[in-house]
C-alpha cells in the first residue's frame, strides 16, 4: 500500500468504525483520483 492508500484505509475505518461495515469502498478511477463507491470494487483499498 502507499501512504495514499493508508491514509484512504484509516479514514474510512475512523468514519465506518470497521471495513467491514457495510458494501463501501474506495477505489482508483482511471484519471487515477480516488472516488467513493456505494459498493464494493476490485481495488479496494
């Protein structure tokens, strides 16, 4: 993971309490930006 995808993983355990709450998820859009997803995708973080 980079410090980027760290950060992303942290934040969205301090918002959610647990990744494993609910369907949500981060992901890398193609301009390469992170975009939140109602779902889970492949590139979770």
């Amino acid at each position: 993971m980079t410090i980027r995808q760290k950060a992303v993983v942290h934040f969205a355990k301090q918002w959610y309490g647990s990744l494993e709450l609910g369907v949500y998820g981060y992901c890398n859009t193609e301009s390469g930006e992170l975009k939140y997803f109602e779902t889970d995708c492949l590139e979770v973080f």
